[in-house]
C-alpha cells in the first residue's frame, strides 16, 4: 500500500471535486474508497495520513461558508468530509492531537447547519476525537456543551438523540477521573431523568441508561448525589417486559434495554466503588439482575464476561465474605461454566477471579 497510498488518494480527491461529482454516485464512492484506503494504511503512511486532516478540514470551512452565504452546497459532501475527518481521527488516535483544534474549529459550526445527517456525522467525528484525546478534550467542552444539551432536548429527531446519547458516553469515557465539569454534569443528568419521563421514542431512552454507567465512571464518587433517582430508574427499566413475543421489533427493543441497563450497573459499580458503603443498599438488586440475566436463553459471550464481571467488581467492593451464598449459586456456576469455554484473556481472567472467590 505504502507507495499506492498518496497517488490512489490524489486521483480520488480529483474525482470527488468534479463537477459531475453528484451523478451516478461518483462523488460518494470517492470519498467512501478514501476511507477504505486510510483504514487500511500501514505505519509508513501516517505522515500522508496527516496531510489529509488539514486538507479535509479546509474543504468543509469553506461548504461551511458557503452555507452561511446562501449557496446551495450538497449536503451529501458535508457528510462525507465530516466521515473522511473521522476516519483520519480512528486511523491517527493520539496523534491526532496536533489537529484537535483545527477540527473542533469546523466541527462547532455544522450544528448551526440544519440537517439531521449532518448533525450526526459530526457528533460520531467529536465522540472519536474524544475518545483519542481523552483527557485533552476537556479544554474544548465549553464550546461543545451546548449543541450537545440542545441535542439532548430535541426529542423529534430522534436518530439525532441517539447519535448525541452515544457522544456524550464517549466524552464521559475520555474525561474520567473526576475531569467532568461539576456543572455540565449536574445539568445533564437532570435533562436526562426529564427526557426518561417524557414520552419520547423508546429507543431513545435505551441508551440514556447506559450513559449513568459513563458518567459514574467519569465523575466517580461525586456520583453519590445522583445515585439515588438513577437506581431507581435503572431498577424499574430492569422490569421491563412485553407482551408480545412474536414482535421482533419489541424483543430486540427488550434485549437492548437489557444490555444497557447492564452496562449502566458496570458503570457504577466500578465509578463508586470506593464508596462501598452508599453502594451496599443496591447490591441485592443488582445481583438478582445479573441472575437474572444468566438464566435468559438470549446470552451471549459478549453478555456472559459482562455480568461475570459487574459480580467480580461487587465482590472486590464487599469482600467475597458478604458474597458466599451468591458465589455459590448455581447462576454463578453457570457463568462459570460458560467463561471457560471463551477463548480470550478477558473471560480467562474473570473466570479465575471467581474461583479465587469462591475458595
């Protein structure tokens, strides 16, 4: 690839700027091509790799621009140079870092843009950038917050909630450490307990659950003062069911909540868990979750080592004593039964752990 890289990319930018770029899709599958070639690029080409950034970022200030002007620019173009940014950004990870502020510079301006599409790309583009940069992204959250709150309060467009929900989980994951704004985070898990009262689209609300876990995480024990209103929430949507068995869309909307609220008590679990004794009153409704869960026909590997490991974290947080009758159950026995069969370093760990306990 490496002395391919440069011509194929240059030959491909051509195309894409023509101006029967828009017909039969060529402009679309230039820059799709673009994004199969950067992914696929070996080490020798990181330096071509960084060429691109400032050349994509240049192209979409000036469709900004034009935007802002009055002229009509191909919506389809802005999405592509936002997705062509991000690409650079998981191809490049930390060392994106020199451009950060080049790309957070054309990335605000698109959600003054109305076009859900757009919305979207730039939100996934900011969720990548914050997740290479970690704990660097928080010089730009002041800049950032507030099209990601009006995103989170803008129910009808629901697919752009959903994208921003996932961006926020990104920005909580990057910030952890206690490196949340107090505020920011205040306002945030306000809006979001408002937004799992409102009747809003089902599917919005699934991955506002998992977003606790995230922020748990981040602002660890700070937590406290949510935690509260959140496991109750959390045990409510654990509650869940439907009547409906043979509706398809129903019981992959179920499994989802599922694995979110799942995801939600991991967060926690682990964000707070310095704080054993604020967490102990959760812990037996936790654990008939995770029981719970074991003993659905539904449960996958990816499922097995998740529940295996919010049990090994309880059991770190109350000392495997508290923890005799639950790791002697026969729902343990059965987690522990199916991690030995999974072939990957995690679920060997986890299951080694567990059997450290039980001991």
């Amino acid at each position: 690839m490496g002395p391919y890289f440069e011509p194929c990319v240059k030959a491909l930018l051509r195309s894409g700027d023509r101006e029967d770029a828009d017909e039969c899709n060529l402009r679309m599958s230039s820059y799709e091509a673009i994004n199969v070639l950067i992914g696929a690029t070996t080490p020798e080409c990181t330096n071509l790799v960084k060429q691109l950034v400032p050349l994509f970022c240049n192209k979409l200030a000036k469709c900004i621009e034009q935007v802002k002007a009055g002229q009509k620019i191909s919506e389809q173009l802005l999405g592509l140079l936002i997705g062509a940014i991000q690409t650079c950004i998981n191809r490049l990870d930390a060392d994106i870092l020199q451009f950060a502020n080049g790309i957070m510079r054309v990335l605000i301006p698109v959600f003054e843009i109305p076009n859900s599409t757009t919305q979207e790309e730039a939100f996934m583009a900011i969720g990548a950038l914050a997740n290479a940069i970690e704990g660097r992204f928080l010089a730009y959250m002041n800049a950032f917050a507030p099209h990601l709150i009006r995103a989170l309060t803008n129910h009808q467009e629901s697919q752009v909630f959903i994208v921003a929900t996932g961006a926020l989980g990104d920005v909580c994951r990057a910030l952890e450490g206690g490196e949340l704004p107090t505020a920011f985070c205040d306002n945030i898990v306000t809006l979001l307990l408002r937004n799992l009262e409102n009747e809003i689209d089902r599917n919005c609300k699934a991955p506002i659950l998992s977003v606790f876990g995230d922020i748990a995480l981040s602002v660890e024990d700070r937590f406290q003062k949510y935690i509260k209103l959140v496991m109750q929430v959390l045990h409510k949507a654990s509650q869940t069911t439907i009547p409906d068995q043979d509706d398809e869309e129903s019981v992959e909307f179920l499994a989802s909540l599922r694995s979110h609220v799942l995801d939600a008590y991991a967060g926690i679990v682990q964000g707070m868990s310095q704080q054993p004794r604020i967490l102990q009153q959760y812990f037996p409704a936790i654990v008939s979750y995770l029981q719970f869960l074991t003993n659905l026909p539904d449960r996958d590997e990816h499922k097995t080592k998740s529940i295996a490991g919010v049990l090994v974290d309880i059991t770190q947080c109350v000392g495997a004593n508290q923890m005799h009758g639950v790791l002697r159950d026969r729902s343990t026995d059965m987690l522990l039964n199916d991690l030995v069969k999974i072939q990957d370093d995690t679920a060997r760990d986890i299951a080694q752990m567990l059997r450290e306990f039980r001991s």
